[in-house]
C-alpha cells in the first residue's frame, strides 16, 4: 500500500547537499505495523516525512494505494494528509488547548462536520484511549501516557488508514511504554489502520511490529518479518540493535566461550517447540553434555521463542543436531 520507488532525499547545507536519504525502495503492506530502527541521523524521520510529504523527496516516487503523492496538487495533499494521522515524542499539544479541543482541532480545522458531531466524535475516541474522565483537563495536568492517548485520539480523528509514529514511547517510562504499545497494536487490530513506526528500541519493534527495516547512513541493511530479522540478524548494525535489547555483551560472551570445551551452538526455539522439554530428551538419548551460556526466552508479538546458547560437549553431536533440528528448532554453530 506504501511503496517507494527509488526515493532520494537530500538536505541542502551550505552550499552543499547532505544526503539523508540514498534511493530507496520498499513496501509497506496495508495494515500491518511496520517498524523503521536506526540511530540518530540514520534518516529515519526523514522517511516517515516523506510519507505525509512533510518533506519532498529529491528524487524518486511514492505512491500510497496505487496514488502518486509526489504529484498531488495543495488542494490533493490536504485531503491525502487527513488519511494519515501522526503522533510525536513529545505529543505536540496545544497547552492553551483543553484534551477534548485538542483532540477536536483537526475536524475542525478540516471544516466538514457540525458542532455536535464533532463533539460525540471526540467523546468516542476519548473513550477508546481511556480518557473519558480527563476530557476538560489540560495537557499540563496529565502524564506522559495520558499526553499520547491524547496525541492518539487526536491522530484518529480523521479516520486515517495509516497512522506514523515519531519514536511515540521513547519519552515515557517502561510501563506505560507497554501500555501505550499495547494500545497501538490494539487500534491496528481493530481499525485494520497500517501503522508505521521509527524508533531506536529493539523493544519496540519486537512487541509490535510485523515487519522491520533497519536504517543506517540513510540505506536500508536490513529488513523483513521480526521474528526472522531479531532471532537472526545478518547485518552488524541489526545485531548490535538485537544484542542491546537483550542485553548481551558480545566480547563478554566471547570470552565466556574460552571457558568450555567442545560445540558451541546457538539454538533458536518459537512457538510450540519453547514448550517441549527437548535439551534434556536429547541429552538422554546422544549422551552429549551441555552448558548453557546464554538465552533468553520471550516473546515476538504473541509468539513465544527462546534462544540459547549452549556448548555440547561429548556424546553424538551430530546426531543431538539432527534431532534438535527434527524438533524445529534452528541450530546454528558459533564455534
Ligand atoms: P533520524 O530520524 O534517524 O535521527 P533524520 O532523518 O532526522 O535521522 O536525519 C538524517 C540526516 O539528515 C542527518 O544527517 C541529519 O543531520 C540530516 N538532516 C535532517 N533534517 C535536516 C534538515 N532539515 N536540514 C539539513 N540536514 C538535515
């Protein structure tokens, strides 16, 4: 539904042109949540810019629905832009603006609807982000949360199909993070909205996201479903992202690994195999000895997975391969 056709995006500095940007292209199927990660100055916002053409590309194409926005006229770009909804980091509310008038201004800058209706729309949608009871407050006297179900209801006002999030938790505290997300995931599901998402939190991407691209210098490294991209990252800047989130020291590792003998596998469980009690079955049955050295065992969206790494030692390790394998699970050998 969103694709990029050779999209280039540079910024004029000086006298010269600093690309943000390099020709790219990708797709971004209709109703899914599709998540962009890369560090600051990887051009991130300047993608989700381009979508809402907040910022014009230099070159290139992109057509939402079939349409292209590159040629869409002042009059064409204002109707395209109440399809698409945006939150923001720092939620971009008016302060003079009470939650419920913040939430009515872009149906009523957008001048189609009556007074009443304007107002049961806003009631509804403050409901649905649970702020029924803070309709009359003003921003300044809620949370951070708060401030993004506000910043969400707002979005939806117009009944986007696509809504862009700018690093929409990256201010808020882990919990309400969770709430927050949960609550995206939630409008996705129901409003069968595709949800386009930058951040530079693995977390992130892992609790919501159905797709991921990684972003560096402005080129896409790496992208596909989740599950596939965070259990098995092929570019260094995907693994740095995925070791971080989970925590891991790869020279700690390392040197972890000089301290056992034998194979060092990493094993990667999803799904139905997480349940199965197989590393000590198979143990059983080859005679191999093993070692934990890592692992984590969480989920990607709602699947369960578990990745281990584990150093066999002794025994049949072909045989402990073939049977691991056998049980779905992915075995890769680090050693
Ligand atoms: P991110 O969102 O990943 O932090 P950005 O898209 O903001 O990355 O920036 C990508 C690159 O483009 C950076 O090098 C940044 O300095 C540059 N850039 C972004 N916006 C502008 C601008 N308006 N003028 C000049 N350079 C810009």
């Amino acid at each position: 539904m969103i694709e990029f056709f050779e999209v280039h995006k540079a910024y004029p500095v000086g006298q010269k042109q600093v690309t943000a940007l390099h020709p790219t292209s990708f797709k971004i199927p209709t109703g899914q949540i599709y998540g962009l990660i890369g560090h600051s100055g990887a051009g991130k916002s300047t993608l989700l810019r381009l979508i809402n053409r907040l910022e014009e590309p230099s070159s290139g194409r992109i057509e939402v629905d079939g349409e292209d926005i590159t040629l869409l006229d002042a009059n064409g770009l204002r109707g395209f832009r109440r399809q698409v909804g945006m939150i923001f980091q720092h939620f971009n509310l008016l302060s003079s603006k009470t939650v419920a008038e913040n939430v009515a201004l872009p149906l009523q800058l957008a001048g189609e609807l009556s007074r009443k209706v304007i107002q049961n729309k806003v009631a509804a949608l403050l409901q649905r982000v649970g702020l029924q009871d803070h309709a009359n407050k003003y921003p300044a006297q809620l949370s951070g949360g708060q401030k993004q179900r506000v910043g969400i209801a707002r979005a939806l006002s117009t009944d986007p199909k696509i809504l862009l999030c700018d690093e929409a938790t990256s201010a808020l505290d882990p919990q309400t993070t969770g709430q927050v997300l949960q609550l995206l995931a939630e409008i996705n599901k129901e409003l069968g909205l595709t949800l386009v998402l930058i951040t530079h939190e693995m977390d992130v991407i892992r609790r919501i996201c159905d797709q991921v691209a990684v972003l560096d210098a402005g080129v896409i490294v790496e992208q596909g479903r989740v599950a596939d991209v965070f259990l098995h990252p092929q570019h260094p800047t995907t693994r740095r992202f995925v070791y971080e989130a989970e925590q891991v020291d790869e020279n700690q590792l390392h040197q972890d690994f000089d301290q056992v003998q034998g194979r060092i596998l990493r094993l990667t469980f999803q799904g139905q195999s997480t349940y199965e009690p197989l590393l000590g079955r198979v143990a059983r049955e080859t005679g191999v000895d093993f070692t934990l050295l890592a692992g984590r065992i969480d989920r990607i969206r709602d699947v369960p997975y578990g990745q281990l790494t584990v150093a066999f030692n002794g025994g049949e390790l072909e045989q402990a391969m073939q049977l691991l394998q056998q049980a779905d699970v992915h075995v890769e050998a680090l050693r």
